[in-house]
C-alpha cells in the first residue's frame, strides 16, 4: 500500500484527535469525561474545540426550538436500546430520560468557556454536528499545507474547498434519501447532483438505521422533543457554508420536517435544504429558495 501524502495523514490525524474530544461512545473522550461528572457543583472548563462545537450546538437548539440538542443524549440511549429490542421505551423511562434533558440542564460560562450540568444522568451527545465539524478541521488542516483544493468525504457529510481544475466546481451526486446503492437500485429516486465551491453537503435520512416497532417506522434520529425517532420514510439534503452547519441543520431539519425545516433554513445565510420523501413509491421534493435547480 502506498504511503498516504503528510497532507492526507495529518488531516486523518486531526480527525482522529477530534474523536478524542467529541465522541460520545468513548469513556475517554472529553465529552464523555464531562458528562459523568454531571451535576457539576462548579463550571468544569473545556477546551476549545469542544467550547466551540458546544456554543454552535446550544445556538441551533435556541434556533429551532429545541428540535437539536447537545443534552440529548439520555433519550439517544433509551432510543439505542429501543431499537435493538424492538420495544418503544416505557413512559416512566422517558420521564425520567427527559428530566436529564433540555436548555435548563446545561449552562456555558463564557468568560471562563467552562460548562454546567446541572442533572444528575446527563449525557451530552453531539453527533448530529461533530462529523462535520471534524470535516471543517480537516479542510483547514491541508490548507496549512497550501493545498486550495480539495474534498473530505466522512459518512456522507461533504466538505470542499476551491474548483478542480477546468472545472465550475465540485459535482456531487447523492442519493436524496440517503440510501446504499443496493437500495436505490429498488426503488429508484431522482439523484441529487449539485455544484460546490467552498461549502459543505449533508445528506440525512432514515434509510441505514430505521426500525419498525408496532407497525410504525421510526428513524434512528432522535426528536429531543419526544424522545423517540423521527416518524416516516424521509431524507433532506442540506447546503452550507461549513461542514459543521450543514451537518448540525440536517440533523435539525430530519426532526422538523419541512413545515417547520423550510422557514428555519431560509434565516441561516448561506443554506439551503431539499426535503425528499417516498410517497406511494414516487418521490415528493420540497425545497428552499436557494436550493441550487
């Protein structure tokens, strides 16, 4: 195997770093290390990559009323075991999931970027935003090095920097429900092909992780709000200026739909989203204004 250019391993070393910080399936990590200190009797101070991804992920919780939230993670877990069991959890553990959950458990000190929790069996989880903030990283990484273009791919979150040569951009085709080839191939959909320069594409769907509990097919995708997965057969494609937002407003729009999802988009400058559902086997697309066409 050739060895990979500094450029690439250096990027791959930061994400690496990032998992370190971020995760919330490491015991290690320093996101988890916070967590199990919860509730915290003073603000625990953090470091900055974690301080930044938090403010971001607090901001977009303020935004969209609570349909994304970094202190979703007792009501992920719950959903995790639901999942596996098949079983919908029973309503004394989403009572008590909840009560570790939502804007008055978790406080940001600026002046010290320190963290309250302020309940006990708080878990913090941000994967609905560290991929693509681990994207921005790496971008900015191989930048250092000179490089003006470039792509970083991670599980379907896309970030991208300047214009191969000849070309207007980067073209990147995805499946609108956020499928596996094998399964577009079934029931085929209308790609989703768009030009980048400088910004980032998510694609997020329920099509690798969903789950039919009592006839019902639930998404992998938590909505804070219930504390069980997202309802129904859908996918939302968003564009952003960074990776970090793309990431963290698919992740938002999965949970609104695009009733809620459109008019949110709209004030985010920059963005823009495509709803796709399945509906009878044909596909139903709903998109914002600057949705490129």
């Amino acid at each position: 195997m050739m060895p990979l250019s500094p450029q690439v391993q250096a990027a791959l070393d930061e994400v690496s770093r990032l998992e370190q910080v971020l995760s919330d399936y490491l015991p290690t990590s320093e996101l988890c290390r916070l967590s199990a200190a919860a509730p915290t009797a003073q603000p625990v101070s953090v470091g900055d990559d974690l301080w930044q991804v938090l403010v971001q992920a607090v901001a977009l919780r303020e935004q969209s009323g609570g349909a994304f939230d970094p202190t979703v993670g007792p009501l992920t877990t719950l959903w995790r075991q639901a999942r596996q069991s098949g079983r919908l959890p029973a309503p004394d553990q989403l009572d008590q999931a909840r009560r570790a959950v939502g804007p008055n458990t978790l406080t940001l000190h600026q002046r010290q970027q320190a963290v309250c929790l302020h309940r006990p069996g708080m878990r913090l989880d941000l994967g609905g935003i560290g991929m693509g903030f681990a994207i921005d990283r790496a971008l900015a990484v191989v930048q250092t090095y000179g490089i003006t273009v470039a792509m970083v791919d991670a599980s379907g979150d896309i970030g991208v920097i300047g214009c191969p040569p000849g070309k207007a951009g980067w073209q990147v085709r995805l499946d609108p429900l956020g499928r596996q080839p094998q399964q577009q191939a079934e029931a085929p959909q209308r790609p989703c092909v768009v030009t980048l320069v400088d910004a980032a594409i998510t694609t997020s769907g329920d099509a690798f992780q969903a789950v039919v509990i009592d006839g019902v097919r639930y998404s992998h995708i938590v909505d804070p709000r219930t504390g069980l997965g997202v309802i129904g057969p859908t996918g939302v494609t968003v564009i952003a200026p960074t990776a970090t937002q793309a990431d963290a407003v698919a992740t938002t729009l999965s949970v609104l739909g695009p009733g809620e999802g459109l008019p949110l988009v709209e004030g985010i400058p920059g963005a823009a989203a495509r709803f796709v559902r399945s509906e009878d086997g044909k596909a139903v697309e709903k998109a914002s204004s600057r949705w490129p066409l």
